[in-house]
C-alpha cells in the first residue's frame, strides 16, 4: 500500500470584509426602498418623518455600497474594466449595469420627495442652508403619481440588485453553502434589518419639537416589517446551515456557537421590536437599542455566511483561520465606511422640516 499526503497551502480568503459591507449597505437601500414605496402607498398612516427615513437610508445606501464594492475589487480603476470587457453571463459583469441605475434611481427618488423640504430651506436663517435649497431646482411642485412611480422604478431596480449579489455569490459551487437557493433569499429577507436599523437610526437624529418620534402607523410597519423578517431568517439561515455538504455544521462547536449567536441576535431582534414599538412607547432609547441590534445583525449574518464560510477547508482538514486586519481592508475600513454614511445621515437629517408635516400630508393626498 502507498500512502499519498496532500497538502494543501492555506490560502486567503476570496471575498474580504469589503465585499460584507457593500452587501450590508446595498442590502439596507434595496429593502428600504421597498419600505419607502409601501409608506407612500399608505401615506394616511405613516408620517412624512418616517418617509423621509425610508428615502435617506436608500439613497446614502445606494452612494455608500458602491464606494465599498470599490475597495473590494482592491483598486478603483478595475471597475472600468467591467464595462470595456463586458461578459453578459457573467453575473458581476451585469451588475456593473444594474448598479449605477439602481443609485441614480433611488437618488432621484429621495430627491423627488424631499423636494418640498428643501424648498422650504429658503426661508432658513442659515446662508448654508439657503444655498442648499437651490437644489430643488426651482418651486415647481412634485404629484404624488411621480413620487409613487419614482419610488416604483427604484424598487424594480433594487429587486436587480438583490438578484444579482445574491446569483454572483450562489453560482460557486465550490462552497456548497453558497451553492444553494438558501444563500441569497437570506441576504434578501435579512437585508430589511439593515433597513429598520439604519432609518429608525435616522429617526433619531431628525430634529422635532414633538416627544412622540414615530406615528402608531409607523410603528406598526416597522414591527411588522422585525416580525416577518425575523420569523423568515430563522426559517431560512437553518435550512442554509443544513445545506453544507462536506460536513454538518450543527456537529462543529465552533459552527454552533456561531449558528447560535444569530439565532440569538434575530431572537432579540423580535423582542425588542415588539416591546419598544408598542402604540404607548415613546421611549428614544428603546428605538436606538432596536436600531443597533438590528444593524447588528444584518451585519453578523453577512459576516458570518460570507467570511466565516471561506474558512471551511474545501479539500483536507485545516483549520484555515482568519483574523481581521486593522489596516484599510479591516477594522479601520469598516469604521471608515460607517463614518461615511453618518455623515451623509447627518446632513440629510438636517434637511427635513418635520414641522410641516400637515403640509406633506396634504400633498401625498393629492391624486
């Protein structure tokens, strides 16, 4: 008998923590456009400051996704190429089609509503501001069949979007718990707690004289919105765990705490959800402890399905651990890119005139 040893060298990992980001901010602009569209269409029951949430989170989603999907591809020149070689069977090749239209789209959407805040900017005491106000491009009103068909287009084109990061990353058969359908119906479903957290975060830093943050319609789509949500992502992230192949990951330790941890996290995501968003809660530090769990979690599972699954060894034992670096490509871009979006989530905050909102109301009723 001959005994053959293969080795095989431990090799980085595929797709970094720059691509776990691009899809947590993409994911939290496709779901919230979905939400901005569902609130317009009940506009009677859902407030101009909630709206107004919904249409930040997708358009500074739609800004800041793209910048991190950048530094994934480690250099931004390489983003040319996509369009100087284009393979249309090639997923990502394609999404380099759907992306900018998805940006443009839900940029002019958010635009398009908050028009009529910006127009009032006019009359702000701040020169700054005033300026800004120019960007309304004139006092011409917006009908509520143009925002509800803006918002329209940005949704089918975020539904493009969800496709294709989902499809780019499920066509590797090479790691069977990408190689599933499971794979990206739970970035899609999870996606809307990237949504919920990002615009109750906005919420939050939207100036108001009122002590009441949210309307009791918007409480009820967001609690209806954690529910489903959490309720699928159990469903889905178990039948994804069983979809591996080479072994069980229920039979890992260090697979199940993992497993356990998220569960855990979409858990407190229902909980939480249900006791700060009842009618009577008025409470903004409740709202912030949902926004950051629920980011929290969008975030873990990204995590979690797209780096941690790469350290399955494909052929021998291993183990192929990894580490996140400090550096640009780690810790420090992570803070950078979420610095990021807060900045722009703070200068759009500053933007919404909530106390005009009779003035929204009566302009959403107009058909």
């Amino acid at each position: 008998m001959i005994i053959t040893e293969v080795l095989v060298p431990s090799q980085a990992v595929a797709w970094l923590p720059w691509a776990v980001q691009y899809f947590f901010y993409i994911g939290s602009a496709y779901a919230a456009a979905i939400l901005f569209l569902i609130a317009l269409v009940f506009s009677e029951h859902t407030s101009h400051r909630m709206r107004s949430a919904f249409a930040l989170t997708m358009a500074i989603g739609a800004i800041v996704g793209p910048l991190a999907l950048t530094g994934d591809l480690h250099q931004p020149g390489r983003a040319w190429h996509f369009y100087t070689h284009l393979t249309p069977w090639s997923w990502m090749s394609l999404g380099s089609l759907f992306l900018p239209v998805f940006s443009a789209t839900t940029i002019a959407a958010a635009w398009l509503y908050l028009r009529a805040d910006l127009i009032r900017l006019q009359q702000h005491p701040s020169k700054v501001f005033q300026l800004l106000s120019k960007l309304s491009l004139g006092d011409w009103k917006t009908s509520k069949n143009q925002m509800l068909i803006s918002a329209s287009i940005a949704v089918l084109s975020g539904l493009s979007i969800a496709l294709y990061t989902g499809a780019e990353i499920a066509v590797v058969q090479a790691r069977s718990l990408w190689h599933q359908p499971a794979s990206p119906i739970i970035w899609f479903v999870t996606a809307f707690f990237g949504a919920v957290g990002f615009s109750l975060l906005i919420t939050l830093l939207i100036p108001t004289r009122s002590s009441d943050t949210l309307s009791n319609g918007d409480r009820h789509l967001l609690k209806r919105t954690t529910s489903i949500c959490s309720v699928l992502s159990l469903l889905v992230l178990f039948i994804w765990a069983a979809g591996n192949q080479s072994f069980s990951l229920f039979d890992s330790n260090q697979w199940l705490l993992r497993l356990s941890a998220l569960f855990a996290m979409i858990i407190c995501c229902f909980v939480v959800a249900f006791c700060t968003l009842r009618t009577s809660s008025k409470r903004r530090f409740g709202l912030a402890i949902l926004s950051m769990i629920t980011l929290a979690t969008a975030w873990a599972v990204r995590w979690v399905t797209m780096i941690d699954v790469q350290t399955i060894p494909k052929f021998d034992l291993g183990p192929y651990p990894y580490e996140l670096p400090m550096g640009g490509s780690g810790l420090l871009g992570i803070f950078g890119m979420f610095g990021l979006w807060m900045a722009l989530a703070l200068l759009g905050s500053e933007l919404v005139q909530t106390e005009q909102q009779s003035s929204s109301q009566s302009l959403l009723s107009e058909q």
